[in-house]
C-alpha cells in the first residue's frame, strides 16, 4: 500500500501527534498535559499503522481466506516479526551519547527524515524521524498536519506527556503568527519532538514506516530519553524543507 494512501486512511482516524493544542499559561517550565481524547485517537492511529503494515488482521464481515491467502498472510506477519525484530536489535547497537554530552543545536532535514544534534558545528548523533502526515511544505493553519519550516528553540518540556517525553518547540514565531493572521487563519501550535503511546512503544523504530503526526516529529521512546538528557531548553532548532 503506497504511503499516501495510508496517510489518507490515517487522517480518517482524526488524528495524529499532538499538535495544534493551545500552549499553558505561564513559564517555559510549565507542565503540559495532553487530553484523553489525543491518546485514544493516537492508539487508533498507530494501530492503523499497524494493521496496514501487516501486524495484525482487522477485517470483519464474511469474508473468505484459503490456503494461499492464510499463507501470504501468515508470510507478512513473519517478515514484519523478523523485521521489527531486526529494528530492535540495530537500535539496541546503537552508540550512546557519553554522559554529560550537551547538544547546542539541532537540525531536523525534513525531506531526508533525520534529526541531528550538533555542539561546536560537530555532529553529535542523528535520529530517524516520522513527521506530519502531510509532510511538504511549512506548516500555515491549525489543523494542516504539517511540520513547521525555520528557526525556533527548545522553550519548554512535558516529562508527563502521552507520548514518553515531549520538547517543546516555539512554534508559531511572530512571523508565522503575521503570516496566519494575514490569511485570516490560526497558525497552530504545540508542536513537540516527542517518542510513543507506553501502548504502542513495542512499535520502536517500525513507527517511522510513515509519517503520522499531526505536524510534530517523532521518535523512539530510547530516543526520546536521550534527547531530554542531552537538550537543554533554550536550545536552538532549525527545521529545514
């Protein structure tokens, strides 16, 4: 199944990542809290994900499967196993940041799906990334299911957020703010770097088959805890086309 089609199917479930929530009221060190209704429509998010990608069958009705259809079924579950498995075992073997390790600066390449941390301009570690399900383009209105393009910073974290941990990044500057009100539009927000459900965080690095936020970018729940440890609020991100 191509990978806009399951986009499509996944914008049905009315959901992705957190995104366009309106921001707390006060400081930077406020905690956030996602609602109910943002974890239920992630779990039907992600186990659409899961289903489209042959891990688990939801079909109902009367339908008819012989022999051949149970055993390419059968074969996609395996590879998807062995390949999850796979996954797991890699991302196990990644190296670790050495502790006190402090990024500077992290650039998220949108087209290429990687986040990098830098400190002094050298490249401390990259991550894969899933973005918004509409993934082209800088983010313009509330609910467009982008991820913003240009430069913002780390201003705030969630350690109680839905998904594992959550960054905060400044998403709208006053220049998307302009831009959004120019058009008469609300320009969004909340956008987060952010890992998965507790539920759905057997998926691990297997979630980036698509894009399926709703404009904030993902990672792994491993991942997650070793940008929170390394990225200090205040820190510097460009999110490039």
């Amino acid at each position: 199944m191509r990978f806009t089609r399951r986009n499509r199917a996944l914008r049905k479930t009315g959901w992705a990542a957190p995104g366009d929530r309106p921001r707390p009221r006060g400081d930077g060190s406020s905690i956030h809290r996602e609602t109910r209704g943002d974890a239920a429509r992630a779990s039907r998010c992600l186990t659409l994900l899961t289903s489209t990608c042959g891990v688990a069958d939801h079909s109902t009705g009367s339908e008819q499967v012989n022999g051949t259809g149970l055993r390419v079924r059968g074969l996609l579950v395996l590879m998807t196993v062995l390949g999850t498995a796979c996954a797991l075992l890699m991302q196990g073997c990644e190296k670790s940041l050495p502790p006190g390790t402090r990024a500077e600066r992290i650039v998220i390449e949108k087209a290429a799906r990687r986040l990098t941390i830098y400190r002094e301009g050298v490249a401390l570690k990259s991550y894969r990334v899933a973005l918004g399900s509409e993934p082209v383009g800088p983010k313009r209105t509330e609910g467009d299911h982008r991820t913003p393009e240009g430069r913002y910073t780390i201003d705030w974290r969630n350690r109680d957020s839905q998904f594992h941990r959550a960054l905060h990044v400044s998403y709208p500057s006053q220049e998307d703010s302009a831009r959004a009100r120019a058009r008469g539009e609300a320009p969004g927000g909340n956008i987060m770097i952010h890992g998965l459900p507790e539920d759905k965080e057997w998926l691990g690095s297997f979630h980036r088959r698509i894009d399926w936020t709703d404009g904030c970018i993902a990672v792994t729940n491993p991942e997650i805890e070793e940008l929170w440890a390394v990225v200090p609020d205040g820190t510097p991100v460009e999110i490039r086309p």
